[in-house]
C-alpha cells in the first residue's frame, strides 16, 4: 500500500522538473493526479508515461477561469480532490532591481507576481470547496529564497517571501478542515524558466555555467538537487496519517542553507 492510496491531487507546473518529480511519486504512492500546466506537449507526453492515473489540463494559473477549469476537471474525473499542489512558477535570473528599466518594471512586476503569487491564491481560491469537504490539504512549493537573499533577483525573492505570509494566512483562515504546507528546495536541477522579456541572457537555471558546482558548494550536504530529492516530502504533508496534525508547516529542502555560514565541517578530510 502506498502513502496515498485512493487520494486525488491536482498539481500545477507538473510537467516540470520539481512538478513531474511529485506528479511520478504521487502516482507510485496510489494517487490519481491531475496535472496543470502551459505546455500541451509536455503534458501529452506526461499522460503517455503514467496513463489513467493522471489528467492533463493545458491553462495559464495566473487566470482564474483556468484555474476554475483544473478544478472542474480533477472533480469530474476523480469524484473528489484531496490535496491541491501550487507549484508552478517562472524565475527572474537573478536580476536586479537597478537592472529593470523603470519604464519596464511595472509590467515585470505584475507578470511574475501574476504567476507565482496571484496563481498559487487562485489555485487556493478554486480548491477551497472541494479540500473543505474532503478535509484535504494543500501545499505550496516555496523556496530557500523565501527566506534569504541572493537566490534569485528582487522580484523572485520578493515573491517568494510573500508566499510564506501567505501559507500562514490560509492555514489560519482554512483551520480545523483544511492543512496548509509548503515545501522550499533550494538549488534544483531543473530548466527553470525566467520570465520573457525580463533579462536578455536569461538562460534555463540548469543550463547556467558551473550552476550545479556552484549550488553544491554552497551547501553543507555539498550537492546540488535533484528533482525527485524533494518529493517524498510532498507525499508526507500530503498523507493525513502521517501528518495529521501538521499545519503552516515549511519544511526545507536545500543541503542544510541556513547554517552554511559555518563553512564546511572542520574536521572533515578532504
Ligand atoms: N529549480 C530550482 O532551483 C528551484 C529552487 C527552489 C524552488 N523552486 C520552485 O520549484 C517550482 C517548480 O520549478 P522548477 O524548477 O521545476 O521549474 P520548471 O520550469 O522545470 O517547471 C515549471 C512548471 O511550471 C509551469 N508553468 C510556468 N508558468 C506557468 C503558468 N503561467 N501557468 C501554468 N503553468 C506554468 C511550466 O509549464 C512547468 O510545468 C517553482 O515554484 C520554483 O520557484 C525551484
């Protein structure tokens, strides 16, 4: 038996790196996923791989009414939804605020916190009803960079330490019949896209020169991850016999970031 036999989630961003992991681990745990995300073909190929078990629904989360569609879809395929997945989100390669031309950066702004915050309230907003009757859960992926600087740029990092206000309202507002999670990798090995038009070097996050070198040294557990390393924690706030009583809960992910100042052990040979 798996950790989530019989359960229904639905999953934004799943056909990308992090989202898939989740998608491919919930599916093992007994899951059937429903699977949001803007690229057809990937979704396509996604559904070829794992079969019945999941949906795929092609749509935007920074619009409501797609948003509302994912719902309907889980609901009328599955019969119910037990844990709502926000992880769909774009990055700013690492640019800076003095970076963004003035004239440019209203529009920046709006366009990134349209999907990386806007997106997770509405898949929130959408969820509600449904998570409310089957006392579900959901969660949220966050990021190292909701808590430090440097990891991304100013609108990424921005947004992201918004997202933990946020995990603290829902779980607050939506108690005693809904958890509300969130899990925050750090460095991934994923093709993270960064928002069109924000940076003309922009490059995918893996494809970046000495990235993965770079995140590896930068941890105390002194490597990079790799999507599937932060799955089984989205399995664990989703399965209500293991964490029950877990809510406004971020569980990190990242090699150890918040004591990397100590440097590396010093007594550790090389
Ligand atoms: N890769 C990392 O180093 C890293 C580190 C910490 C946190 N994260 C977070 O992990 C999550 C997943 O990122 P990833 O690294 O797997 O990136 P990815 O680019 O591989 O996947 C992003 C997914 O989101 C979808 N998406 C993007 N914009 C969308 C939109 N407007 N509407 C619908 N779907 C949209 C894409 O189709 C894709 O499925 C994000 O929240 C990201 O901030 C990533």
């Amino acid at each position: 038996m798996g950790w989530l036999e019989g359960q229904v989630a639905l999953i934004t961003g799943g056909t990308g790196g992090i989202g898939s992991a989740i998608v491919r681990r919930y599916v093992a745990e007994g899951a059937r996923v429903a699977v949001m995300a803007r690229d057809d073909e990937q979704l396509q190929a996604l559904h070829a791989e794992l079969g019945d078990a999941v949906i795929t629904i092609q749509g935007d989360v920074s619009r409501y009414q797609d948003n509302q569609r994912a719902v309907a879809a889980t609901l009328e395929a599955f019969g119910k939804l037990d844990t709502f997945v926000g992880n769909a989100a774009v990055f700013d390669y690492f640019t800076r605020l003095d970076r963004v031309a003035p004239e440019d950066f209203e529009s920046a702004f709006q366009r990134l916190f349209a999907i990386n915050v806007q997106g997770y309230l509405l898949g929130a907003r959408c969820s509600i009803d449904a998570l409310r009757a089957s006392r579900g859960s959901m969660i949220f992926t966050l990021s190292n960079s909701a808590f430090y600087a440097g990891g991304g740029g100013i609108l990424y990092v921005t947004a992201k330490h918004a997202l933990v206000g946020m995990v603290r309202q829902l779980a607050y507002e939506l108690a005693p019949e809904v958890r509300v999670n969130a899990v925050a990798p750090g460095a991934t090995n994923t093709p993270m896209k960064s928002l069109e038009g924000l940076n003309q070097h922009s490059v995918p996050l893996n494809q970046i020169p000495g990235f993965e070198d770079g995140a590896a040294q930068a941890v105390p557990l002194q490597r990079i991850a790799e999507p599937a390393d932060h799955a089984g924690h989205y399995v664990l706030l989703a399965s209500r016999e293991n964490s029950g009583l877990t809510t406004a809960t971020i569980i990190h992910s990242d090699g150890g970031w918040e004591i990397r100042s100590a440097g590396p052990r010093k007594d550790r040979k090389a």
